[in-house]
C-alpha cells in the first residue's frame, strides 16, 4: 500500500468505529487527511483494535515519522561543561534516543484534545493507538490516577525512540512551594531511574511542568539541571541526557545554566 493508500484506510476505519463521525466528509488534500487522522487518533478510546489496523498504521507511522525528520542522539554536540549533557531545541518524537519523557496528566491516557500543541498529545499521535491501549492497561491495573512524581515507561512503538517515560509533574496553583520544587525534582529521579533500570543509556527530557502546569521556566530548569547532575554522579549507567526545549527563551535558560557559548 502507498502512504496515501494507508492514511485512507486508517480514516475510514476509524470512522466507522463511531457513528458520530461516520458522515464527517474526507478532505482531498493530504494535509487535510492528515489532521483528520491525527484528530481521530486523539479522540479514540483505549479499545480493541484489529491486527490488520495497527499492521497498516505501524506501516503509516513509521513512515510518517521518516517523511518529518528524524535526528540521532549521538550527533547531537555536547555540553562545554558536561560531556554527557546536551541542549537539543526540536521535537521530541523525532528524536532517536533509548528513552524521551512525556510530560503528562495524572490519568496518563494521553491528550484526548484533536490536534493540542501539547507533548503529550504528539507523543501519542506518532508513537499509534498501541501506546493509549497499553497505558490503559497500566493503569487499571494500579487502579488509582498516577501521583505526582512517579513515572512509569513504555516502548515507544512507532518512535524513534526506544522507549517513553511518563511522568505528572506539579501544577502551580498560586505560588511554587518548597514541596512542589521537590516534586519536580522527583519526576527527573523517577525517570532515570526508571530508564536505567531498563537499560536506557540516552535520555530527552521536556520541559516538565513549564506550560499549562505553569511552573516558572528558570526555577524548573535549574531543578531539572541540578537533579540529572546529582544523579549521575551517583549512578554510572545513564550516559547521555538530553534537553530538549522548544520556545527559545527556554533554550536561552538552558544554555546558560550549562554554560554553552556557542550554538548547539
């Protein structure tokens, strides 16, 4: 099947597992096709899916995800002041690494908003309808939503990256407090941990609470800094740890925080 062959089939099977959208019309260009199929994908329930439909979608996705670009940990130029850290400013589902982290709400299932702008939205889009199914199952299993804090990990599916760390950070309310800050720091620890222990080298860590949770941008990059740095000076086996920032003022932060001169 070609790619436009595979998104047609996706659409229209996806389409007919709701009777709300089975008179929704298919636009013709691609790019219309291509919202549609990220709209539904972030909207679907974790249920059943057929082996032929996620046969077609692994297919579509991983070339999907070939088609917008992806860049190699292992090119990425290094921190001046620490050779295992790096500054990368992307997107961190193009991003080939052992393990990214999401950034995400406690019920962990994914952004159910079509076509939010939030990670957690983009990570489930482009990783495919396993992932949704699979963090359903994690949690009815433990039968309450994730505290804060805590993280649990996944494979990546359709990513480039290995596999995906889950995370909930604070949320600010008012003011950051001492036991927020020791959160925040929690969700980096949890994190590392969790992907050494799995045998992850490599690491890309978000911006964690810095958008809708609303965590002061400096403040959390500092936490996040000081925390990677403790614990790699505790445990050997995470090699490589990623920033990855997407608006420049966090960039700016970052690169002074591990004193980079120049452009990485």
């Amino acid at each position: 099947m070609t790619q436009s062959e595979r998104r047609n089939y996706l659409i229209d099977a996806l389409l007919k597992e709701e009777i709300r959208f089975r008179k929704q019309r298919i636009p013709m260009e691609k790019e219309g096709q291509e919202n549609l199929l990220r709209s539904l994908m972030n909207v679907r329930l974790p249920k059943p899916v057929s082996a032929e439909f996620l046969k077609i979608q692994d297919a579509y996705l991983q070339e999907r995800n070939r088609e917008r670009g992806i860049t190699d940990a292992a090119q990425l130029k290094p921190a001046a002041s620490d050779s295992r850290l790096c500054i990368w400013q992307g997107d961190i589902t193009t991003l080939k690494c052992d393990a990214i982290v999401n950034a995400c709400n406690a019920q962990m299932l994914g952004c159910f908003s079509p076509m939010h702008a939030c990670i957690d939205n983009f990570i489930h889009t482009y990783a495919g309808v396993e992932l949704r199914l699979k963090m359903n199952e994690i949690m009815t299993q433990q039968g309450h939503e994730e505290e804060t804090g805590k993280a649990k990990i996944t494979s990546g599916y359709n990513l480039p990256a290995k596999y995906i760390l889950h995370t909930v950070g604070p949320i600010i309310r008012w003011e950051v407090t001492e036991r927020d800050e020791e959160l925040l720091a929690s969700c980096y620890k949890e994190c590392l941990k969790l992907a050494a222990d799995t045998g992850a080298e490599s690491i890309a860590f978000c911006c964690l609470s810095t958008g809708v949770f609303r965590f002061p941008q400096q403040r959390a990059a500092e936490i996040a800094v000081r925390t990677v740095k403790q614990f790699m000076e505790q445990d050997s086996r995470i090699k490589k740890v990623i920033f990855d920032v997407f608006q420049d003022k966090d960039l700016i932060i970052y690169r002074k925080l591990l004193k980079c001169d120049d452009e990485n």
